[in-house]
C-alpha cells in the first residue's frame, strides 16, 4: 500500500529541502508551495503564505507572500525532526494494520459469501434410513422428511447420510461415523462450499464410555474439518426408548454429556440445545424400543429442520409419563398408584392425585420404610455423570395411626433406583397401624424423564 498523502490542500508545514545543501536555506529561481518553511542568511525564518512563483525575489522583500517568523533558534528543526520521526516510525505500522484489517474484511466477506449460499450434509444412524427393519415398516428418512417439510432448503441439503449401527467410533452396523465420513467425504463436488452438517443420532454411544465418545466425537470433527474447511458440525443427540430403563440411566448420565462435551471441546462444533427431549413423549417410540415410530420421524424431521432454518434452540413442549406405584410385599392397603411426571420446558413436575394407604401393623427404621417400587425408574432420576444418580425427594403429608390416633408429620417419597422410600423425620420407630399419604404435586428444576 502507498503511504497515506494529503488530498487538496495541505494544512501542516513542512521545511524546504536546499537543493544545494540540503538545508532549509532559501533558493532564488523556485517555486514554493504554501505553508513551506525557509531560512535565510541572517537567521530569519519565513513561512509561505501561498504558492510562491519562481520569479519572486527574497522573502524579506516579498512580504505578500512570505511570513516573517523571527530569528530561527533551531527549535523548529527539532520540531520537523520530530514530525518526520512520526512519519517515519508510525506511519508504516498504520498502514500495515489498515492492510491487516482489509485483509480481515476480505475473509470475512468470503465466508459471509459461502454462508449466504448454504450447503448442508445429514448424517444420521438407523434413524435416519429409509428403511427401520427392526419394526418391520418403511419409513421415509428424516433428511428427507426434512426437504419436504421446508421446501426451501430442499436445494441447500446437498447429501443424506444414514449409517444404522452407528456412532462417532462404535458400531454394530458396517462402519462408524468417522468411517462413513472417511469413505464418503469424496463424492461431495466442491468440499470447501459445505457449510454446515447436521449429525443426530446418539443412541449407539451406549456400546462405549463417556470418554471414548468424548474423544471419537472430536475426532470426528477434527476430520470435519480437513475435509470440509468451512463447515459447521451440529450435534443433535435425539436417541431414546422405551427398551430398558439402564440404557436409558445411561443416555442420560453418559451419551448426552458425550455430546455436551463434544461441542465445547470443538471450534467448528455446535450443540443442538434440547434435542435430547424431542422423543420423551413415549407414543413417538416404536414397538422395538428403540426407533420411532412414523410420526416421531416427523416429529424428529420439524424439530431438527426448525433448528437448521433458525438456529433456535429445540423448543420443547409439554408431555406426560404415566409411572405405575407397586406396594411392597409385605404391606397390604393400596395395592397401586399412578404418578404422572409432566415435562414442560425447563421444569418437570411430579404428581399422585390419589391417596396411597398400607394397612397392618408396620415399623419404621432410621425414620424410613421401604413403601414399594416404580415401573420405570430411569424415568425419575436426575443424573450427574461422575457422582451417579442422586436420589429424588418429594415432600407429602402423611397421616400415621398410632394407637387408634391420627397424626399428621411432614414427610418425603425418595425414589432411588426402583426403590421408593418413605422418610418422616419428625417420626420415631414406633410400630403403626395405618399410613396414608396425600395426594401431592411437586415441580422440579432437575432434568427428569
């Protein structure tokens, strides 16, 4: 880049340049532009007023168009030096940053350019293929549910990938993610125009451990990035079932901050905030447990497509888990109860709109008794990947009869495992005939279900 100049005219003084000698001495036969210094024999210095044609004598004689400025002490040459000490040193560093920043604009407007024209790839494992083979139905895939749903991206989606089997690093199909990628990042035409690539799956990263998924994950999106530069990785983790409450404790306490962590640990990587909750409602599972059914593929193909055309977190709506209570054994009363956990956005609640009773002479220990067990216990435990499951505490009222007289105590259902647990802390261990605990209905901040 050429140094910065003036344009039209110039507002600061420099000093004439002797021909001669170098000095800022005057010269006869020159031609002067306005605000130039000049010196002459006698000490004097002069400034031009204006342009100064050659033809004009001295410029003590000349007073139109020279300023007489006193006699010269020599603190305007340190002056000048100064100024051109600035020009000199400052000047090139500004230059070089004003080229560092187009040079910075230019990228940006590249990548504004290759983001505006948007091409996406879909990789998804078995729920993503056209066919579930499991239930035994033909499915449409969810890229392509996808395309159909939001006909203006139908153009942007360039591939559909489906790997059934599949996760960053493990399989029980033909190849993992990272070695579908491997095998097929070729067949895409111009490979620095992707832009983003949306990955959904999950459920098979309950065949490794949290660490292993953690580092397949970034490998995979080390990969990613070699072979598609400007591309953006989204993680929707969107794996649940009805097949076993284990795999589930483990989707929630392993897989999930797999996928958390992933997109933390990796610049070109970006969580799909809330997928893991698209599928709760357990009428979208299909008859294996595992897959969706025809509408959870759709449900699956508006939520994962919404994302893509906002980039808004998933939103998630309200939906119902119906858990049946079972009376331990050794208790009579109420043989059952039903507990409706509602999820809803960022709280879930908890409610029994029944009474539970037990009958027969029963004994507390430590303050607690063991009242009996749930049909999906995975369903009511928060999780934390290092410390485990914590148990969950709901506060009731609890009505004890003790010798023939009826007692109201504060207590807490804790749900541990399929444990549940009455705990009244103001109790003793005197033995009781009668516990009847009121229907309740309690909210909770912990991600549950």
């Amino acid at each position: 880049m050429a140094r910065l100049q003036y344009v039209g005219a110039r507002y600061v003084p420099v000093w004439y340049k002797n021909s001669q000698d170098d000095t800022s001495n005057w010269e006869i036969n020159v031609q002067y532009e306005p605000l130039t210094f000049v010196t002459t024999q006698n000490d004097h210095l002069y400034l031009s007023k204006k342009t100064v044609p050659d033809n004009i004598g001295t410029p003590a004689q000349n007073t139109e168009y020279w300023l007489d400025m006193g006699t010269f002490t020599g603190s305007y040459a340190s002056l000048q030096d100064e100024i051109d000490n600035i020009v000199d040193t400052l000047i090139p560093g500004i230059e070089s940053d004003i080229e560092d920043v187009e040079d910075d604009l230019k990228d940006l407007q590249n990548d504004l350019s290759i983001r505006k024209k948007r091409k996406i790839i879909i990789l998804g494992d078995s729920y993503n293929q056209s066919s579930d083979g499991t239930q035994g139905i033909v499915v449409t895939s969810v890229g392509d549910r996808i395309k159909a749903l939001y006909p203006s991206m139908a153009d942007e989606i360039v591939a559909n990938w489906a790997v059934g089997g599949a996760g960053f690093n493990v399989k029980s199909g033909d190849y993992t993610f990272i070695e579908y990628l491997d095998n097929n990042y070729a067949t895409i035409d111009e490979p620095e125009s992707i832009t983003d690539m949306l990955v959904f799956g999950g459920y098979n990263e309950i065949m490794t451990t949290y660490s292993n998924s953690v580092a397949g994950g970034t490998a995979f999106c080390e990969k990613v990035a070699t072979y598609f530069p400007n591309c953006i990785v989204h993680l929707a983790f969107v794996g649940w079932g009805t097949r076993s409450s284990s795999e589930r404790d483990k989707i929630n306490s392993s897989c999930i901050p797999a996928y958390q962590n992933v997109a933390m640990l990796n610049a070109n990587a970006r969580l799909v905030k809330n997928s893991e909750y698209i599928l709760h409602t357990y009428t979208l599972c299909g008859t294996d447990g595992v897959h969706p059914t025809d509408q959870g593929y759709d449900v699956l193909a508006w939520q994962l497509g919404s994302y893509l055309m906002s980039g808004s977190p998933i939103e998630v709506y309200g939906y119902k888990v119906l858990q049946t209570f079972t009376k331990a054994a050794d208790l009579t009363g109420t043989g059952s109860a039903t507990l409706i956990v509602d999820r809803s956005n960022e709280v879930t609640q908890i409610r029994c709109d029944t009474n539970i009773v037990f009958n027969g002479t029963i004994s507390f220990s430590n303050h607690k008794l063991t009242i009996g067990t749930i049909n999906r216990p995975g369903l009511l435990n928060g999780y934390d990947r290092d410390t485990g499951h914590p148990s969950l505490s709901i506060p009731v009222d609890v009505n004890l009869v003790i010798g023939g007289v009826v007692t109201n105590y504060m207590g807490f259902i804790q749900i541990s495992n399929d444990s549940v647990t009455l705990y009244c802390p103001e109790y003793g261990n005197t033995t009781v005939s009668t516990i009847d605990i009121e229907p309740f209905n309690f909210t909770t901040m912990t991600v549950l279900c």
